[in-house]
C-alpha cells in the first residue's frame, strides 16, 4: 500500500511540475505564426493536440496517419462516414450506382479550389490517372485497385497513363466502372472517405516520376477544404486559416493549430487553456495513466471510444521465415497484461486487423493465448538458434506503445529468445520499415471498416512491411474487393484470417480505445473515431 501510495505521489508530482512549466511559459496562451506565444488565448483560434509530427502533405502519398490527419482539414474526401457505414455528403453531392459496377460521382456545384478556379471532374480524374501512373509513387493505390483496366495495386500497364474506365460526363460529373461488381460500401469508404483530389491546374505539368518531389506537398497553397495552409513548424506545429469561401459556409474559427508535443505536455497544456483538445487516436494519445488527472480538470470535459485502430508487431519473414518461429513468439506473448496494466482495461486484445466494432471479425477463430510451454516447444521443434540476436524496432512518441516493448522484450526473453530493442522516430522508423531492417517492429493502423487489407497484407500493400507473400491470400484478397455480396465476403475474410493466423505475418496486439479531453469553452466540435473532419466550418465556441 505504501510503495503504491509512493508512486502516485511521484506521478502527481510529475504531472504538477508540467502545470507549472506551462504556467511560467505563459499560462492559457496563444502561439502566433512564428511560433511565439502571447499571454491572452483568442476565442477566434482552435488548438489540438498531437503527439506524433506529419511528414509530408501529399493527399496520395502520405504513410502515416498524422500527414493525412492534418490533409483533410486542407482537402476534402468526396464522403465523410460519421458512423459505421453512413456515408454523407463532403466534395461530392452524390455517389451512386444502379448495378454496383458503373459508379456515378456529382461533385459539389460551388465547390472551389482556394484559388477560386472550381473543383471539376477534370481534376477528379487527373488524380486517379497520377495515382494509376506506373512512375507515381503512392500509399492509395488499394483504394482503386478495383477500377476496370488496373492491376491488383492499383496501377495502369506500363506506358498507359490513363484509366479507361473513368469518364469525365461534365465539369462536376464524373463516371467510372470496375473490372466487376463490388459492394458500393467498400468504394465509398476507400475512394469516397480516404480519397482526396488535388488541382489539376497546378499540377498537369509535373513529371509524374518526380512528383513526390514537389514543393506542392510541403507547401500545400492551393486547396479545397474548409482551412487553408499557413505554415508547419516542422515538430513544433501546423498552423491552418479559414477558407472564407468555404462552399459549405465560412468556418466559424478563423485559425486552428495543431501543436505537437510530447503526450504529458497534453495533460498540462489542457489543465492551463493552452490547449482546446487533444485529438486521441493513436497520433493525439493521453497517457492512461493521465485519465483520472484529466477527468478531474474543471475546464475539461472526457468522453471513451472503442476504436478500429490496432497497434500490432510485424515480423520481417525474410529474417524469420519460419511459421512456427513467429507463432511461438505469438504464443509467448501475455497480450492481456498490455491491456490490463498498460491501458488500464480501456482496450481489448484480438487476432488480425479487425477490432470488435467490425461486423468482418471471425469471432469463432481461435485466439493465440500465452502459452510459454507451447512456445519452447515450437521453438525447439524450428530449430531456432537461441544465441541469434532479434532486433525489436519501436517508434517513440505513443508511450504506451514504447512502454509495451520492454514488457514484449521480458515475454520474449522469458522463452529464451535474445532480444534487442532500438527506439527511432517516426519517419526514421518508416523507412526501416520499407527497407525490411528490422526482425519485429511495432506499428500502429487506422486503415477502413471494410474489410479489405490489401494495403497491409497484399504482397505489394505499402504497410506490408513484413514482405508477406502468399499466393492464396492474395486470391482472397483480390476476391474479397471484387464480391458485391457481404455475405460472401464474409466468408473469404473469414477464410483470410484463418490463413493470417496460421502464417502469422502480423500479430495484432491490442486495439486501445480513445480517450479525448476536450474544453468546455468549446461548443461544437470533438474528437470522433467516425467522421472527426465532418463539419470541421461549424467547430468553434459558439456566440462571442
């Protein structure tokens, strides 16, 4: 009781110190556009919270989950889901089809690009050609994998630079078709939410080899979303303005800046008004242990969302080929207590990419359970080389991910494997990831509720870290995205994650629920794990 007493008072006093460092660096405060903060905090200026920086601002190739985060605020998907398959209306009035295989798209009429020249279906397709383009390099191609006339990751034979089945029919409609028929929630999650078109105008001329190059996609100055990009500070803060010609009505705030800091500088920062809200999911996390600090701060209200994202540990099978080797570490590890100790029971463990809010989870797949014995054995039965070394790759900046390597570290240890963990940044850690240098590596996803994976699981998915390659799943992959029916594609993900499973490219190891804090000055606008950009113009604090 006493060594627990001990350690709230040091956390406490932990927490305190933050609150003071905020009070002395000027209390509720306001930071300018050249990153100084003035003593009085503007009712005309929203200010979130996030942990984990942006890399880049490309709409078609950002692989991380911040960049694209910050992206909607500036461009708008054509949908927005704002509950389990409910899509509404954003850049696009209308997306439709008769025989789930033609698909009609009718774009805003007063939707215009920030430069006052209209968002067309001109601009539309131009950006589904780049993204098709053999020499773009993108992390979207999934999303349209399933148009008529592409390859399995979405791309145009080599030499061809336009996708056949896309029709421009006016200046706002644009008409395409699939190589079959689909089911219209799948294209309306992935072309329809995750989408986002750019500006032909300013783009046409570019090489498309080079266009990752661009200096569009560090300064994103033309733009179609309710904010405009003023300036990012690069791991200090993006700074975004109102876009007073917003076809959906001038936003309500005229300034809104995403200030990245480490997650307990949120708990202080919410505590002195620095801070309207913290954006959770898993870029813009509390510490779990900084909840009860948060749910008793006067000026802050608290809501907790179950969530789709998962944080999970991808193994290299070019370095751990064998199946047995990579179920045994699934075996040896006790997922439970990251959940129980780590996040405080606000999560839960499952097996593959799909959480319990996912009507595709096989809720009848045995789980792997910690079982050291089982894993000794599979071990042994491997041949595994007990004095090899296997490298643990972790990116800082989730704490609660950081602190679950040593505990997966200890698990693995426990079994007599040698493990060695290197912490990197974000982007450093992505390009480890690319470059297949690591053994195991934590990451975390927030892909779509439908089903399809291709991204992470698909031999050319741009998540496939690990460099899973099976000819099977690939099949059912390809069948999933290509199956209308949703009872049949229940089966085939169901067939999938058996496949997953046995092969264990991937071990999910918790989905940790959202927890927000958000100001009580704010009036309309928070944190949601379904449709966090819709009405974006309308958030702000209400009558001034």
């Amino acid at each position: 009781m006493k060594k627990s007493s001990f350690k709230q008072v040091i956390h406490f006093m932990a927490i305190l110190s933050l609150l003071l460092l905020a009070a002395c660096s000027g209390g509720a405060s306001q930071t300018s556009s050249d990153g100084k903060q003035s003593a009085s905090k503007s009712k005309d200026t929203l200010f979130l919270g996030m942990v984990n920086p942006p890399i880049l601002f490309n709409p078609i190739n950002s692989s991380d989950v911040a960049s694209t985060w910050v992206e909607k605020f500036m461009f708008d998907s054509l949908l927005e889901m704002d509950g389990p398959l409910n899509f509404v209306p954003r850049l696009a009035d209308s997306f439709e089809t008769s025989d789930n295989q033609t698909y009609t798209i009718k774009l805003n009429a007063k939707a215009n690009w920030s430069d006052g020249k209209p968002v067309t279906a001109e601009d539309m397709a131009f950006t589904l050609n780049l993204v098709a383009n053999p020499k773009v390099e993108t992390t979207v191609g999934g999303y349209i994998a399933t148009l008529d006339g592409l390859d399995a990751s979405g791309k145009l034979p080599e030499g061809v630079t336009e996708i056949p089945s896309v029709k421009v029919i006016d200046e706002k409609t644009l008409e395409f078709k699939t190589s079959k028929p689909v089911d219209p929630n799948m294209l309306k999650e992935q072309l329809g939410v995750k989408f986002m078109v750019l500006p032909k105008h300013i783009l046409k001329d570019v090489d498309p080899s080079k266009l990752s190059q661009h200096p569009f996609f560090q300064n994103p100055n033309v733009t179609n979303g309710a904010y405009k990009f003023v300036k990012y500070q690069k791991d200090q803060f993006v700074e975004l303005a109102a876009n007073d010609n917003y076809y959906f009505g001038k936003p309500e705030t005229k300034k809104i800046f995403v200030k990245i800091m480490p997650a307990p500088n949120l708990v202080a920062q919410l505590q002195t008004g620095e801070l309207d809200m913290n954006i959770a999911s898993g870029i813009g996390k509390i510490a779990v242990q900084d909840y009860e600090t948060v749910e008793k701060m006067k000026n802050v209200r608290t809501k907790v969302e179950p969530t789709i994202g998962f944080q999970t540990m991808e193994f290299n099978t070019k370095t751990i080929q064998d199946p047995k080797v990579r179920q045994a570490i699934a075996y040896a590890l006790d997922r439970n207590v990251l959940v129980d100790k780590l996040l405080k029971g606000y999560g839960e463990v499952v097996d593959g990419p799909y959480t319990s809010l996912n009507p595709y989870l096989n809720k009848d797949m045995e789980n792997y359970k910690h079982d050291p014995e089982k894993a000794k054995q599979l071990l042994e039965e491997a041949g595994w080389d007990f004095n090899k070394p296997i490298r643990l790759v972790v990116p800082i900046g989730n704490k609660i991910r950081e602190q679950s390597a040593p505990i997966i570290a200890q698990q693995l240890q426990q079994v007599g494997l040698k493990v060695e963990v290197t912490t990197y940044d974000f982007p450093t850690l992505l390009q480890k990831g690319k470059a297949g240098d690591f053994d195991l590596l934590l990451i975390g996803f927030t892909l779509t509720l439908d089903p399809d994976v291709s991204m992470l699981y698909g031999a050319k998915g741009p998540y496939n870290f690990s460099g899973y390659n099976n000819s099977k799943s690939d099949e059912l992959l390809a069948s999933g995205k290509t199956e209308p029916d949703a009872d049949n594609r229940k089966q085939i993900y169901n067939e999938l994650q058996a496949i997953w499973n046995e092969d264990m490219p991937i071990i999910t190891l918790y989905s940790d629920s959202d927890f927000s804090g958000i100001s009580k000055d704010v009036k309309y606008g928070e944190p949601k794990v379904f449709g966090f950009h819709h009405n974006i113009h309308k958030w702000g604090f209400g009558a001034q």
